[in-house]
C-alpha cells in the first residue's frame, strides 16, 4: 500500500508521543496495542484508527481534555473522509411511532454495557408498565452501527413454555432443523461466525430456558443478548440493569411550568396529552396537580400514558381526583399495542399469573403494608404461624420478579416495598382473599408494639436511631392509628400508640398532625392516659394555641396523679412551667419547675431530672437569678451529656447561648447556637433549627450573612406554622435589612412580626426584647416618624405567605 502524502493523524500522535517521552514500544505497552500499530499509524499506513484505540492511545498518553477533543475529532473526521458510508446492518426492529421521552440516560448507560469488554448478555429488569420493551427497542436500534450483521429482535410474549424459545428464535433468523441434529445446534452453527444483537424481549415466562441462551453465547462469540425481563437470567457474566420510573418533580419545590414540561415523568404526560388535546398545556394553574399526576403514578411510562389520554375527557383536577382508583381508570391503551399493554391491571396480571401460589399469596399480604417494611416486620404479619414455612425465599422471589423493591443505605436494615400502583393491585388481591381484616389486626398490633418499644429509646442515647426508625415506619403507624381509630375490637390502642409517638411527633415537627391524632384518640370512650394529654397540650402550644394546650395539661396533671403516675405528672408539670414561662409568668413556672424537679430526683429518671433542670434554669432566668441559672443550666448540661439525650443538650447549649448574648459575648454565643444548630439537624428537629438559627443571625455581625440565618429560620418557622418563631425571624430580617439601607422594608416586616407575635400571644424574653427594641429604635429613627407609621400599617396587614414571598427579594 502507498503511503499517503499527509499522515494527518500520524504526525500529531507522534508529537504527542514525543512530548510524552516515550517510544513507540512503551507506547504501544502502555495502550495494550502492538508497537506495530503504532508504526503503521505513524507513517501514515493506517490512517484511520478505530474509536477504541483512539480511545486507548489518549488514556496511554495522559492527554488532557481539549488534547483528547483534538486527537478524537481528527480521528472521527479522517474516517468519515477515508471510507464510503458503510451499509446499514439488517434488522427487524420495528418502526416507534413516537419518540421514546425521558430515558437518553438509560440508553447510554445499556449501551455502554454491551460496549464493555466481556459484556455478552444484558438483561432490563423491572416492573410491568416501565418500559423495558421500548428501552430495549431503541437501544437496539441504537446499536446497529456496532454489529456487522445486525440486530434481531425475538418477541417472546407468545411463548408460554421454555422448551418454545430456541424454536422461536431459530424461527426469527430464518434457521431450520437439518435432519439428525437438534435445532439448538443448527442455531449455533448459524451463529457462530456471525457478529449480531439478539434482543429477547418478555423473558420472563420462560425464565427456565435461560441455560439455552447460555449455550448460544458460549457457541457464538460474536453474539450479544439483550433481554427484556421481569427478572434475571441468572447466567455467569450477566450485567443486570434496573430501568427506573421516569424521573418525578419534586413536589414541595416545583420549579416554573416550563422547567416543569422538562422533566420527563411530566415531559411523557404531556407528549401524550397534546395527542389527544392539542391545546393542553402544562400553566400556572395546572402544574402542581400535573406533577402529583405522575407521582401518583410512580412514574410508571405505561400509567402516565394510559391517564394523560383521559385529558381528553377530563380536567387534569378531575384525573387527579379519579386516581383513588387507578385500576379501574388506566384503560384504553393503543389498539396495536399487545393486550396486556392496554391496561394497567392486564399488566400487573401477566406478572401475577406467573407467580407460584405462595409468592401470590404473600405478594396480596405485603398490600397491607404502607412506605415499605423490614424483614421481620414482613415474617411477623405475614406468616401464618411460627411453625410456617419461611416467607422470605417467597419475598426473595417477588424481588427477583421486580413486583417488589428492596432498599438499603450502607449498613441499614433492608426495607421491601411495592410501587403504589402495584400496591394497589396487590389490595385487590388481598380483598379478594378473606385475609385483609385478620392482616390488618396484625398489622395495628405489631406497631403499636414497635412504637410503645422505642418511646422510652427515643429520649436516649440511641435516639437518632429510634427517631429514624420511626420516621421510616411512620406511614405503616398512620395505617395503624386508623385501624384501631375504625375498628370495634381496637380498644384503647389508638390512644396508647397515639401517647407513645407524641415526643417524635413534637421532635419532627409533625404538630398538626400529631395533635389530630391525639384529640380523635382521647375523644374515644377509652380511659384517659395523662402522657396522651401532656403530648396535646405540649403540641397545641407548639402550635400557638396555648389556651387548648394550657387545658390539655392541666388535665394531665390531674389524671397522672388520681392514677399514682408520678413520672406523668412529673413530666406535664414540666409543660406546665414551660408553658408559664412562655407567657411571662415566672413565679408559677418557678413554682411548677420545682415540683417537677423533686418528683424527678425522687424517681431517680436522669432524663426527667435533665429536663426539668433546663425548665427551672429558664424560670429562674425570668425572674433575673443569673447564678441559678447558670448553675442548672450546667448540672442539666452534665446529665443530658451523660444519658445521650441531644433535644435536651440543644436546649441547653441555647440556653447557654442566651445567657452570653445577654452579657455581650456575641462570639462565645454563636458558639452554643452553632453546637445547638449541628445538633438539632442531626435530630431533624425543625423547632430548633429555627431557633439556632435566628439566634444566629442576632450575633452575627455580617449583615448579609445574618440576613441569611433569618431567611433559612423564617422559612423553617413557617413551614412549622410556629408564629413566634416567624415573628422572631421578621425582626432579624428587619434589622438586617435596615442595616443594608432599606428602612421601609425594615419597618414593614417589623408590622409583620409584631402581628404575628401579638397573636401568637407568648412574651419576648429579655434578649429578643432587647433586640426588637434596638431595631425599632433603628428604623424609626432612619425613616421618620410618619414615614414608619405608614410603612409598619402595611406590614401589619400583609399575610405571613405574601411577607414570605417578598422577604426573599431585595425589595417589594
């Protein structure tokens, strides 16, 4: 062969060598190529390397990212200029009428599977509707360029039996039986010198056949399977891919309606409803209830596509209302998709249909559970009797078989759970069987168990565990509270499971809901339990409403100590310190933080002991005793050390906190509020991130970075619907503001906070009066006194939402 006159390529991998000191051996050493190669392309015999070598050669030479750009595209642009187009590889794949949405990740990450060296057989797993068939079809289609001999599709849905798979392949290729040889035989010797993709779609009814695709990949090494599949092939070098749902909006932050049409679950939705509607379009008015659509849905392509073609015949509000019942609504599929693609149910049947019965009988079982369960939680509802036989090679299966997930982060329990809409499915079976009132009865029992067991772990050392087990359980809890709250056999289970979650309920920030659950449950004809009444009240105060939660635990005393409870009185006397102290009245909060304490050193209880220390100390701050104060604060810092506890340690280290802001030393105090700050996230407790937060923002003497601490702690508070916290959160943001040259905001978020504070109807303490105080002063003095007056008027009648809408901006 001549050599050409320009070895384009050739002279720049030789500069490139030659700077990186090497010699066309190392280099070729390096690559793992033959120094042959290297030759070849330097002199130009070789001017078109292939895309892995290329590849190969910028990874051996280190080159940096625009000199790899550089070397890539001269290789790319030589080939295309050196060689005709290359014929396009046979296939049978049939034409999509719709572009496939959401899944350009996906795509690339199965392709780079069948890219990797070794990589034979891939197989897509995942549940009936994600749209592992259409994931497959254009990969597929996507990968002809790289097979000399095409792509193949073999859809399998038709066969029912293992032993009709090589026939149907065999039949695809055009492959018949030579007399005296079997077929899988012929099939090999077909196969065997040929480079080709074999797309084996709905494996998942003839997964015994799986040796059989095993025996062709061993005959043929130019083959590459791909498989659609509800389940592995579990074959020696299989590369599993799970095809998630498409990717849901955030619902609690949704961006605007155009960013929203991007995102592909909602993206999906829309294609599809623009079909049968052409002026349908995501709005201001219709993107939150589009969003929750496709949450409701999971996802799930199949489901999106079935509910956005009933946009022709209902409101998106009116679709979102009927998917209570998704089964019955997510029909009328296309008429040439296959059957079972026509509805969601006819999908969910398919994977049932192929279950054994005692898989199909735990599968209707797991219905019962809510956001998941653990093993045991699984075997301790779900078995029939201790002597059973073991459910969780049933449970194995029905993973294997994508109907249920199975999560886990690092080294927690793992947790199973189902897709709602498979859920759902799983209901109606359930129903269908007799079993869900006996399940259910279970179900309510062993939570109840479960929370009544971590109350007391809650208020200890591992409560960061306890808090997290809980919050994982907390839908499956829900469940349960409803249960007994329903059912005539329930008793008094709804109040003793309500009474043992009120402390993470008040950790957590789950007020309203908290407090729901207890006013239903002590409403019941049950006997009255005085911590049930304590978690009232301490919730209705939390929430503002003191005069309810004030009621609430008076009664708790007055219960705990007709029933000889002296741990429950002990423990609403702290409340009810608490709450005096929050209402200025320092002597009746002394008075009850008192007994609480004697009570406490009585029971020898180091986290009531902790608890009504910090209680006292605060009182004692109140009525002016600095030295008390400081002396219980530090004896209740030494037990809430000692026992673990961080909601009392943040308590105290803000209490702390106060104590330096009060004396001045605004740098000692932000050093409790930051340790109080740390600690309260770790806790997940919201009611004092806000606190450490706009505490803060009072100490810090960077005007933009307080204003930051304000604006974090404003929104924290309002999402707690804690109005004193806001208001405390307005001040701070007023004076930030009015120190940045802003006084008019200033004195209209200073008529917000006020507003807020008034109904709210706790005092400020000395500290935040003190601070309110100087920023008024500030703002009424910068703007004038008519000027404020007209400016604090507008606050005070502008709604905490509005002032949180424009507290985020620079000016109104």
């Amino acid at each position: 062969m001549p050599i050409p006159s320009r070895p384009e390529f050739g002279d720049l991998l030789k500069r490139r060598r030659l700077a990186a000191q090497l010699t066309q051996q190392e280099l070729a050493r390096a690559a793992g190529l033959s120094a042959r190669a290297i030759s070849d392309l330097e002199r130009g015999i070789n001017q078109t390397p292939r895309k892995d070598t290329v590849q190969l050669l910028s990874a051996a030479l280190h080159l940096d990212e625009a000199e790899q750009a550089e070397f890539t595209a001269l290789a790319h642009r030589l080939r295309h200029r050196a060689a005709p187009p290359a014929p396009r590889a046979a296939h049978n794949l049939p034409v999509q009428p719709t572009p496939l949405i959401g899944r350009d990740g996906d795509v690339a990450a199965v392709r780079a599977l069948l890219r990797r060296a070794g990589a034979r057989l891939v197989t897509l797993i995942g549940p009936a509707g994600v749209g592992k068939t259409r994931l497959g079809l254009q990969v597929a289609a996507e990968y002809l360029a790289e097979v000399g001999d095409g792509v193949t599709l073999v859809a399998l849905a038709a066969v029912t039996h293992p032993a009709g798979v090589v026939p149907a392949i065999a039949q695809t290729l055009g492959v018949r039986e030579s007399s005296g040889a079997a077929l899988i035989a012929d099939l090999q010797r077909y196969l065997r010198d040929r480079h080709l993709l074999l797309l084996l779609d709905n494996f998942e009814q003839v997964i015994e056949a799986a040796p059989q695709v095993a025996a062709l990949l061993a005959a043929a090494p130019g083959l590459k399977v791909l498989v659609t599949s509800r389940e592995a092939l579990r074959l020696r070098g299989e590369q599993e891919y799970t095809v998630p749902p498409l990717a849901l909006p955030d619902l609690r932050r949704l961006p605007p309606p155009e960013a929203l049409s991007q995102v592909p679950a909602v993206r999906l939705f829309l294609a599809r409803a623009v079909e049968v509607k052409p002026d349908f379009a995501v709005t201001d008015a219709n993107a939150a209830t589009v969003a929750e659509i496709c949450e409701r849905l999971d996802g799930l392509p199949l489901a999106i596509e079935l509910a956005a073609a009933r946009i022709k015949t209902h409101s998106s509000a009116a679709l979102l209302a009927r998917l209570t019942d998704r089964l019955h609504l997510l029909t009328g599929g296309a008429r040439d998709l296959p059957a079972r693609h026509q509805t969601l149910r006819a999908a969910l049947e398919w994977s049932y249909d192929l279950l054994d019965p005692e898989a199909q009988t735990l599968f209707a079982r797991l219905a019962v559970f809510g956001g998941g369960a653990t093993a045991e939680a699984v075997v301790a509802i779900c078995r029939d009797a201790p002597a059973a036989p073991d459910m969780l090679d049933a449970l194995a299966r029905l993973v294997d078989k994508s109907l249920v997930r199975q999560d886990a982060a690092g080294d927690q329990e793992r947790r199973f759970s189902m897709l709602e809409t498979i859920r759902e499915y799983a209901a109606e079976r359930l129903a269908a069987s007799g079993e869900r009132a006996a399940l259910q009865a279970r179900h309510a029992a062993y939570y109840l168990a479960l929370a009544e067991a971590e109350e007391p772990v809650v208020r200890g050392a591992d409560q960061l565990a306890a808090i997290e087990h809980l919050e994982a359980e907390h839908t499956n809890i829900r469940a349960a509270l409803d249960w007994f709250h329903h059912s005539p056999t329930g008793g008094d289970g709804e109040l003793r499971l309500a009474g043992a979650l009120w402390w993470f309920w008040q950790l957590r920030g789950y007020w309203r809901e908290g407090r729901a659950h207890l006013e239903r449950a002590l409403a019941r004809d049950s006997p009255a339990q005085a911590r049930a009444l304590c978690g009232a009240g301490v919730l209705a105060g939390l929430q503002g409403d003191r005069a309810k939660g004030c009621d609430y635990l008076a009664q708790s005393v007055a219960v705990a100590g007709v029933a000889g409870d002296p741990v429950a009185r002990a423990h609403a006397l702290i409340f009810q310190a608490r709450a005096a102290f929050y209402q200025g009245d320092f002597h009746a909060a002394r008075h009850r933080a008192e007994e609480s304490l004697a009570l406490a050193r009585a029971l020898a209880d180091p986290w009531l002991l902790a608890l009504a220390l910090r209680t006292l100390a605060s009182a004692m701050s109140g009525l002016g005793d600095v030295a008390r104060d400081r002396a219980l604060l530090l004896e209740s810092l030494t037990l809430a050390q000692t026992i673990g506890e961080r909601w009392i340690l943040t308590s105290v280290l803000i209490g702390m906190g106060e104590m330096a802001r009060w004396r001045g030393a605004a740098h000692r105090a932000a050093r409790f509020y930051g340790q109080g700050l740390k600690l309260s996230r770790e806790l997940g407790n919201k009611r004092y991130i806000a606190v450490a937060l706009v505490n803060l923002g009072f100490v810090t003497r960077d005007d933009a970075q307080a204003e930051g601490y304000f604006q974090q702690s404003l929104r924290v508070a309002a999402e707690l619907g804690n109005q004193h916290l806001s208001g405390l959160s307005l001040i701070g943001l007023a004076w930030a503001r009015c120190a940045q040259g802003q006084p008019g905001q200033a004195a209209e978020l200073l008529g917000t906070a006020q507003a807020l504070i008034e109904t709210d109807g706790r005092v400020l303490d000395d500290t935040d009066r003190v601070d309110y105080e100087r920023t008024l002063a500030a703002v009424r003095h910068t703007l004038g006194e008519a000027a404020f007056n007209t400016a604090y008027a507008i606050g005070c009648a502008r709604s905490l939402d509005q002032t949180l809408h424009d507290a985020r901006h620079a000016a109104y």
